[in-house]
C-alpha cells in the first residue's frame, strides 16, 4: 500500500509539472482554445525517408561459394576437421592485415572480427587496449605479429591452471554425478547423448537419469540415446520431480555398481527464481548419499550472444558450475562469448559440440577456437 | 550487468547539457556510446553501423528546426529510429511452414483447425514431442517414417483429406552450412510451396543472427520471424539485426514454455525493451491524450497555494488512472531509481481503485480538512469503503507527507520524496521546471512538449536537496511568485539558447 501511495504521489506530481507546462503552452498559443482537443502529442517531423541504399543488406557476410558438406567421417571428428568448413567466412577482414602496417583500419577490423565473434564490447576493448599499448611501445609491429599478439592474449584469457578434463573421481561406494544444465534448447540432452556413449566408450558404467520431466517426450529422446550407446536410464513421470528422478538414479547407481551417473535437467531461463531453486535442490539431492556431484556443466550454443555472460552468472551462483559446454561450434557462429565468460568468471569450456553425430563432441583446443575467432587458418 | 541503452543515453544527456547544438565531436562521442550499447544488446554491428548512420542523419536534420535540448535530440532520434526499424508492416496470415509447435494453440484460439505435420526426423524423439503438444492443444499430429520432403508432402494430402485449413509443419533443426540440410529444407519448400515460412529466432542470439536469418532468407525467401524466448533478460537485439538485414517483420513472439505463452509481436514493446528506458515521450503523449488539461491545471494551481486537498488527490488520481496502469508510467519517469522502479512493475492497479474508494467514502468536509478524521470515522470510512483501518491510515499518512512536499514546492524547497533515492528524480525535475519556468517568467517563454520531455530527461542530473524552487507559477491563478522573478520576460534563457518554435 505504501509503496502504491508513494508511486500515486510521484506520479501526481509529474502529471500536474505536466500541466503547468502544457497550460503554459495553451496561454502562449493562441490557437486551440482550452478545452478544445488536445492537440496531437509532440511529433517530430520524420526527415524524409533515407535512400534505399542506407537500409539495402549490408555487405554480404557469407562467403560466396557454397561450403561443401563434410567428407564421411571416419572416427571421431577433430576440432579442426570441423571448424574447417566455416573457416574464411570473416578471414577476409583479418587476414588483410598480414604483413601490412598498422593503422586505424588495423583495429577496426580487430574490432570487427572479434565484436563478430561475440567476444563483446568490454571484453574486446580490453583486449586491444593492451595490444595498443604494446605497438605503441614498439613492442610490436606489422599486421602478422599484432594478430599473434592477440591470438596469444586471447589464449592467455582461455587460460587455466588446472586440467580441462571432465572430473571423475571413481572413488570405491560414491557414484560421481554429472549434472547439466543450461537455457532452454542448447543442446543439453544431445550433449549427454554423446557423454554417455563416450564415457562408456571409455570403460566407465554409465546411467543416464531423464532428469527433463517437463518437456515433451525429452526423455523418449534421452532413452533413445541411451539404447544407441547401450547404458540404462532411469526415468521418471512426465510432470513428476526431477529431484527425485536424480535420486533414484544415484540410488540405483550406487545398488548396481553404475561409476558415473549422467544427470539431464529441463531448460531453463536462468531469470525464472522458481526453476532455478529447483535446480539447487537437484543439485543437493544428487551430492547426497552415495552420489558426489563432481561436474556441473553448463550448456551455452555457440549462437548465443552477450547474454551467455548472464547466464553462466546465475547458473554458477546457483548451482556452482564447473565447466562449459559449447555447442553448436560447427555452425557460422564463433561462441567468442566464452572468452567473456571465462575472463569474467573463470569458467573453462571443457568440451565442444561440433555436429549432430554421436562422436561430434570433443575436447575444447584453444588453440583451434582463437585461430577460427580470429578467422585465421 | 550491462549498461542500458536507457543509462548510456542519460549520460549523453548529462554531457550534453548546456550545450547549445551538438558538435561534431559530441554527436561522435554520444553515438559511439549508442554503438556500444546496441552492441551489448546483441545487435549485429552492421546493422548497428547503420542504425548509427541514421541516428546522425535524425539528428542533424533536426537540429536546425527543433528546439529539444541536444540531450533530448539525441534520445529521440534513437527512439525514432529504433521504432522506425522495428515498426513497419504487420503480416496478415492464414497458412505457414517450418516449426514452431506452440503457433498452433493460437490458431486454435483464433477458431482455425490446424493440423500438425512432424517432418524433424532428425532428432530423437522429436515427433514424439510434437505429438504430446499435439495432444495437449488438442489437434491432429501427423508423422511418418519416411524422409522429411514425403512426410511434408503427406501431411499437406492428410491436411486436405481431414478438411483442415491450417497445416504446420515442424521441420528439423538445422545449421544454416550443412548444405545437405539446407538442400532438404529448400525441397520441402519447393514440394509444398507453403503460404508462409517462418523462421524461429532465439531472443538470446549474438551476432550470428544476421547470418543465419540470411542464409535462411535465400534458401526459403521467409515470410517472417518468430522471436522465441523472450521471456528471459536478453535485450533482444537480434529482432533489430533481423528486421534490418533481411526486412522481415516479426510476427509472433514466445514468452514462455506453456503452450499459452505465444502471442503477436509488439514492434513497441520490443524498442523499450531493447531501449530499457524510461519513455518521456510517451508519457507525455499519453498526458497530453488523456488529460483533462483545465482539471489538472486546477490542482496544480491549489498545488502551488499550497492547499492541496484529498478532494484534489481524488481528481488528480483519476486523471492519473486514465491515462494507464500505474506501474507503466512509474517506468515511464526517468531519473527513478532502480528499487522504486522494481516496486513499479509490482503495483497492482486494483489497489489504486481501493484508495479511490477510501477517499470517496469521506464526506466533503473531511476531504477538506484532514484532521477531522478520528478513529471512529476512520472506522467508518474503513467500512464504507470496504478496507481496513490500517488502510486508510496508510494513506492518509502518504497523504500529509505529499501536502507536506507539496507545500515545500509552493515555498520553494523540492524535499526529498521517499523511495526516489539520491537520484531524486523527481527532485530534480520539479527543480528544474522551476529554475526554467521563473526564467522564463510567467510561462510566457518556450514552454511546451518539448521543454518539458527535456526538463524530464534532465531530471536525473539534479541533487535534490539543493534544488532552489524559486515560484513556480501558477497558471490561471494567483501566483505565488517569489519576487524578483517577475519582468523577466524578457531575460535570455541562461546556458541553453534554444531557437524560437516553428512547429
């Protein structure tokens, strides 16, 4: 009531400022009579409609000549193998700078390539800021070396002391709990798919845990994965509690001997308060009993823009993820988001997502991502 | 997280001010900021480029006829262009190709018969999820396992068969470099030949939505967007990057994970929010629309003798009521700090109708003078208006303690008003509107829409406590001027030199 009250005076007061100013008017202006019509609310004359030029499509940004399809794989895809097909799309830009001198069209296309890329504004400021001031003490000089220069900056903010390897403790009576999450539709229950089927892959007795009971048929499409990799899921009733789903899996996990228990969870938006409490409370469960939670992985697609930042925030502060999760890497988008997210954060990304198949996901190579950022070969 | 455009604009306005016209350098170093903002906000950068272009194209044909401060210039020029960018055309529609399955309930809304077509063989379990939103819309869903161009082809046979006028077919998910799938899709398009193709758009993409969009656009020539998750804190800058590049409009908007939370776009909505500001101009325009400008006049009058009574509040809250819900405009003042903001968007505006209801159950002689009121007549009117004491005490409380503003603004002191914080908003702007209207003397200067959407987005540059308010006139009664004020008409305007009106 009282914060009513106060909002009703607020805006009385601006009404009746209002008023003054709009009678203040009326007097001055001896054409409409008070109460007479209002007259139309201030509009600014539009200037005339711009050319057609200033709203044609913009310089095409795709390369011209079709990309063609990726050869039949045999074995697991490397990164590289990959990237390769999006590869040259902005090289254009960056790749002028080679053996050419610096100058004010140098760091704009800097600029360009990595704003491209999602690194961001702040992020992508602060690195130049330092390249600048290298070149400005002469420290370096020529396009080949200032892109190296920031390859290695970049490089640097990817950083981490320790191990980019998936957390797996395998201690005798724990089952070690990889929980993932993420925002709706980036690829959460495809990236267990593969874990599983990796995992398994490499002798560990994995159990998947449909923990998505409330999208449709998410957990036909994790039990279909599971049958393709060959593990056991544990599911629950659609509409049920995820949490307990979890617990029944770990439950089960610990009785038959399962290592490692690959927990789905439901998209969600990372604003949604109530969502989230419930992935704490997931979270709890699993790390309860003979369950030791020793992944959370956070799901980002590589198309997400700067609110990747915002959701890798609320997810860590809720549920303390471990590492990223970066997929749809094999599209035209760059994910340079995660430089942010590690920068800010210190998130690693620990794998990537590189296509649809089983074994398109593989360890995240620095490397590999900074030169396909940059668009360099 | 992130700076608003809204935060960034205030700024450019601080530095604006006492500007006569912008430079060259100012108008750079504000749209560098824009730039940045509209960066962050995920707008692809060349459209951001552009989008810059036609802010200093606004703004420099502007600024030789109008008489905004180059503060106000600028904002406006961004609102224009971004409702400009955004607004445009409306699509009309009956038949539709590629996803979403949540479209469907609308259409069953809008007494269409719709059936389901799942051609996204592709992810497992897909068709089972179309299926179970089948089941839950209540429409027909048909599938089968063949390759994704037949089951499209079927599906539009069934949908003809069963005498359904709509028919939508979800198709799989795809890159937009995976020729082989953009190979499908194409053929999908070429077998059907759909009325409409849509293309679904995360409100959380980055700079590959113009990318994507594109590739999309010249494979299927799309017909609109559809912008998905809206529902959460991403400012969306990707629906200007869309609209910009290939020119689509946006058609719907989904704003959850119920089937219900699916509805037609709002160009308007979308500039706000991408904006994140509030919108002096349109609370202007909606004063200007709604008011009764002689009622309103009338309590400012009383306002500035200083008798303010509950039989003013009453009219002036219903002026208020008529022009919008009370947290909408809440959020349309500038300068207010981000806590009172927040208990904006809480404010239930059936409680506004409680406090009408209160203050109509006093008799006019209790409207008159407050002090009458003593328990047992608060009981009464706490009955009669179906509250409860405590209610009525409430607002009788907030009642005193805006006489009281009220009063301090007629002497000529702007008191902090609670809940606006150091910003004081407000504050400032009643400072401000003083300052400007004693200069001008009488309100016989360049008072206008203008004058007061640029006291209003200035008003956040103001400390309160030392904003003199030296006579605010007032209009159509007897003016409490302070002297000295008077036969100022034809002083200059101090600092801003704005150019006379030409409207």
């Amino acid at each position: 009531m009282t914060a009513l009250l106060i909002a009703l005076g607020v805006v009385i007061v601006v009404v009746v400022l209002a008023a003054l100013v709009l009678r203040a008017r009326a007097r001055r202006t001896p054409g409409p009579p008070l109460g007479a019509p209002p007259s139309p609310p201030a509009t600014v004359e539009r200037p005339p409609p711009e050319p057609e030029s200033a709203l044609a499509p913009p310089a095409p940004v795709l390369a011209p000549e079709p990309v063609l399809a990726p050869e039949p794989e045999t074995g697991p895809p490397t990164y590289r193998s990959r990237l390769g097909n999006v590869r040259g799309i902005f090289s254009g830009a960056v790749s002028a700078l080679r053996g050419g001198k610096v100058d004010a069209a140098t760091w704009e296309s800097l600029e360009e390539a990595l704003i491209r890329a999602d690194v961001g504004v702040h992020t992508t400021d602060v690195l130049l800021k330092g390249l600048r001031a290298r070149v400005d003490a002469r420290e370096i000089s020529g396009g080949d070396d200032i892109l190296a220069a920031l390859g290695d900056e970049i490089r640097a903010l990817l950083d981490v002391p320790y191990s980019r390897q998936l957390r797996f403790d395998g201690l005798p009576d724990t089952v070690d709990v990889w929980l993932v999450v993420g925002v709706n539709g980036v690829g959460k229950t495809t990236t267990i798919g593969k874990l599983a089927r990796q995992q398994s892959a490499a002798g560990r007795s994995v159990l998947l845990a449909a923990g998505d009971t409330f999208r449709a048929a998410a957990a036909d499409q994790l039990g279909m994965w599971a049958e393709r990799s060959g593990v056991e899921i544990v599911r629950g009733a659609e509409g049920g509690d995820p949490s307990a789903v979890v617990f029944d899996a770990v439950q089960r996990a610990a009785a038959r001997g399962n290592d490692l228990v690959l927990a789905d969870t439901a998209g969600r938006l990372h604003t949604k308060l109530n969502l989230i409490e419930e992935l704490k409370k997931i979270r709890r469960i699993a790390d309860r009993g003979p369950g030791s939670v020793t992944e959370v992985l956070l799901v980002l697609d590589a198309t997400t823009g700067q609110n990747a930042l915002a959701q890798a925030k609320q997810f860590t502060e809720a549920v303390e993820v471990t590492g990223i999760v970066l997929t749809k890497l094999d599209g035209t988008a760059k994910g340079g988001i995660v430089v942010a997210v590690q920068r800010e954060l210190g998130l690693p990304v620990k794998v990537v997502g590189l296509g649809e198949g089983p074994d398109d996901l593989v360890a995240f190579d620095p490397d590999a991502f900074v030169d396909a950022l940059l668009g360099l070969d | 997280m992130f700076d608003s455009l809204s935060d960034r604009l205030e700024r450019i306005s601080t530095r604006l001010r006492g500007k006569g016209r912008i430079s060259e350098a100012d108008l750079d170093e504000a749209l560098g900021d824009i730039r940045t903002a509209l960066l962050e906000a995920d707008v692809e950068l060349t459209v951001a480029r552009r989008f810059c272009d036609g802010i200093r194209l606004r703004v420099s044909a502007e600024a030789l006829s109008r008489s905004l401060t180059p503060g106000q210039q600028v904002i406006r020029a961004v609102h224009e262009e971004l409702v400009g960018v955004l607004g445009g055309e409306s699509l009309k529609i009956s038949y539709a190709s590629r996803p979403p399955t949540v479209v469907l309930l609308w259409w069953k809304q809008q007494g269409r018969n719709p059936i389901l077509v799942g051609a996204d063989l592709q992810r497992p379990a897909a068709v089972e999820q179309l299926r179970v939103l089948g089941g839950q819309a209540g429409v027909t869903v048909f599938s089968e396992a063949t390759d994704p161009v037949a089951v499209a082809r079927a599906g539009v046979e069934e949908a003809r068969r069963l005498g359904k006028d709509i028919c939508i077919i979800d198709t799989a998910g795809r890159l937009t470099i995976d020729a082989d799938l953009m190979e499908e899709i194409r053929g999908i398009s070429a077998t059907v030949e759909p009325h409409y193709t849509f293309l679904v758009i995360d409100a959380m993409i980055g700079q590959d939505a113009v990318a994507t969009a594109k590739a999309f656009h010249e494979t299927l020539a799309l017909d609109a967007v559809i912008l998905s998750k809206l529902d959460g804190d991403a400012r969306g800058g990707a629906a200007l990057s869309v609209k910009g590049v290939v020119g689509k409009p946006i058609a719907f908007a989904s704003t959850g994970e119920r089937l219900g939370d699916f509805d037609l776009f709002h160009p308007d909505r979308m500039a706000d929010r991408i904006l994140g500001m509030g919108d002096v101009l349109s609370l202007i325009e909606q004063a200007d629309r709604t008011m009764d400008r002689d009622e309103v006049a009338q309590g400012a009058a009383r306002l500035m003798q200083g008798q303010f009574t509950l039989d003013d509040f009453l009219s002036q809250l219903r002026q208020v009521k008529k022009m919008g819900s009370l947290g909408g405009l809440m959020k349309l003042i500038p300068g207010m700090s981000k806590e009172m903001r927040q208990a904006a968007g809480q404010i239930d505006d059936g409680e506004v109708a409680r406090v009408e209801a209160i203050v109509c159950s006093m008799t006019p002689d209790e409207r008159g003078d407050v002090s009458l009121l003593d328990g047992s007549r608060r009981s009464r009117i706490a009955r009669g208006s179906g509250t409860t004491v405590p209610e009525v005490n409430a607002l009788l409380k907030q009642f005193k303690e805006m006489q009281k503003m009220m009063k301090g603004m007629a002497s000529g002191n702007m008191p902090n008003i609670p809940g606006m914080g150091a910003m004081g908003g407000l504050g400032g702007l009643g400072g401000r509107a003083g300052r400007k209207l004693a200069a001008q003397g009488a309100g016989a200067g360049a008072a206008d829409f203008d004058m007061l959407s640029q006291l209003m987005g200035d008003s956040g540059d103001f400390p309160t406590d030392a904003s003199p308010f030296p006579g605010l006139p007032a209009p159509g009664a007897p003016r409490p001027m302070v002297s000295g004020n008077k036969g100022t008409k034809k002083k200059k305007k101090g600092g801003r030199v704005t150019p006379p009106k030409n409207r």
